[in-house]
C-alpha cells in the first residue's frame, strides 16, 4: 500500500527533527565508544605512536590497586545515594503534590540543576568549611565540636553523598511529581470510600501506578551514580587517603595525569559495560514490578 503525500511529508519533517539530536548520539555516544573500544588495545600517551599491546591493558586495570579502591568506592556511592536520593524525592513529591503553588515549589527545587557543578561545589566548601561554614557554626552554637568535613577520610564520602542528593533531587522531584498527577483520582476516591487509610492507598495505588516513573528515576540515578565525577573532583578530588576515589577519577587520572589514554579507556570501557549491564538486570526486574496502563 502506498503512502499518501500527507505521510511521506511527515515523515521527511519527523526525520529533520530527529536529525540534530541522532548526529549528537553518533558523535558524542557511538564514535567515542568505537574509539575507546579500539584505544583499549593500545599503549599509547596521547603523543607518540599507538602502540597494539593486545588485552594488556585489561590486565594491567584489573591488577591495579586502583582500581579496586575506585570500583569499592563507587559502590559504596551507589548504595547510599541512589535509594536515599530516591526515597527522599518521592517523599518531597508526595508532599509538594498536595501542596498550594506546586509550580512555585516545583521551580525552587529544581533550581540547582540551572547552576553549574562548579558553583554548586563552591557553595558547599564553604557550607563544609572548618572555621567559618555555617554547618560547622550551626554545631557550635549548640555545643558540638564540628570536624573538616571534606578532610578527614570518615566523613568526606557522606559529605559529598549529602551535596549530591541535595543537588540532584530537583530533577527527580520534578519527574515524581509528574507520575503522581498522572494517578487518577477516581482510584484513590474508590478506596477511601472502601476504608483504606492514607498509607494503603499510597502502597496498594499510588506506588504501582507510578512505577514507571519509579524505574526512570531508579535508572537515570543510578547511571548518574556510579559516573561520578564533579563532585567528587571539585570538592575532594578523590582525597583524603583515596576515600572518595571513583572510577571516573581513577579514569581521569589515568588518561591526563599518567597519560596512559589505552588503559584509561580500558577502565572507560570497563565502566561503560557495567552499567550497561545493571540497566539490563534493572529492566528485566522490573517485569515484576513495573505496571503499565491503568
């Protein structure tokens, strides 16, 4: 059957729209993956000629102490940020939802994720600084002793962890708050009229209905997680004694501090291939989990 003038003009239209964003993946997703993949069989310093050195560089990351330093700090991340960032965004949701001016409240939480990392990094250096943040002050007045929160290798990981979830919880704010007036009121009308209290009706309602938006938020956080990297540069740089050294920085360091770009897109790869994989699992739980439609 032909197509009509009317569809094969949308479709050529519907292609220039895509256009822009379709070159942007080949350019800054597809090609600098090929060329990581490639990279990670070459020595090379960013100089000299590459050097083919086979699966070398794949030997030489996984018997880097390094590495297992990023890998365990980068989980340890993920494990706290991820379901406190969510949890605590839900939450906001929940109470924003049943609030008067949501689209006041909506802008003021999402304002951090306008500012650039490096204003939002100096801000919290100064909430974090030792003599004169105000953290640290507010601790005094009440008489306890503050500590140098991005310092001392105890605390500087739940310090960045703090940052991040403040900074990122706008933008998950936002996206619950759309899956939470996308709940029809009809449902939760049914189930007060049949006794349901307002804690059943968020866990028997509420949660399986916005459990696409649940999976969206779970996935796009942890992603964001385990690619760390402004927060932990800027504020600590992967100090002190390497407690909060990612795999980002551990890749970063490697490719322009060491000038080792092969094994540094090795550990890129290594990286790249893990999240993949967690997406993967990810949508395959969610079968069970995840309800779509009403």
């Amino acid at each position: 059957m032909k197509k009509s003038k009317l569809e094969k003009s949308r479709n050529r239209w519907g292609i220039v729209f895509i256009l822009p964003q379709l070159i942007s993946l080949v350019c800054l997703g597809i090609i600098p993956i090929v060329i990581a993949f490639v990279l990670s069989f070459f020595d090379w310093n960013g100089f000299s000629a590459p050097v083919f050195t086979g699966f070398q560089n794949f030997k030489a990351v996984f018997t880097d102490p390094d590495t297992g330093i990023a890998i365990k700090n980068t989980l340890v991340y993920s494990v706290i940020y991820v379901p406190c960032s969510i949890v605590l965004s839900l939450g906001l949701a929940m109470l924003l939802n049943k609030a008067w001016g949501k689209m006041f409240y909506r802008a003021v939480f999402f304002l951090p994720q306008i500012v650039t990392s490096v204003g939002i990094a100096v801000v919290w250096s100064w909430i974090y600084q030792p003599q004169f943040g105000i953290l640290n002050m507010i601790l005094r007045f009440f008489g306890i002793e503050g500590k140098e929160w991005l310092r001392d290798p105890s605390t500087a990981m739940g310090a960045v962890i703090v940052m991040s979830i403040w900074w990122g919880l706008g933008y998950n704010i936002v996206l619950f708050l759309a899956g939470l007036q996308n709940v029809p009121r009809t449902y939760v009308e049914a189930a007060k009229i049949d006794g349901a209290n307002e804690r059943q009706v968020f866990f028997n309602i509420t949660v399986p209905l916005i459990s696409p938006t649940t999976l969206l938020v779970t996935i796009t956080t942890m992603i964001n997680a385990f690619q760390v990297f402004d927060q932990m540069f800027l504020l600590t740089s992967g100090g002190p004694a390497k407690k909060t050294y990612t795999m980002a920085i551990h890749i970063y360091q490697t490719a322009f501090k060491s000038y080792e770009l092969g094994k540094a897109s090795t550990a890129a790869l290594i990286l790249f291939f893990v999240v993949v994989a967690v997406s993967v699992i990810q949508f395959k739980l969610s079968d069970k989990w995840v309800h779509y439609g009403e």
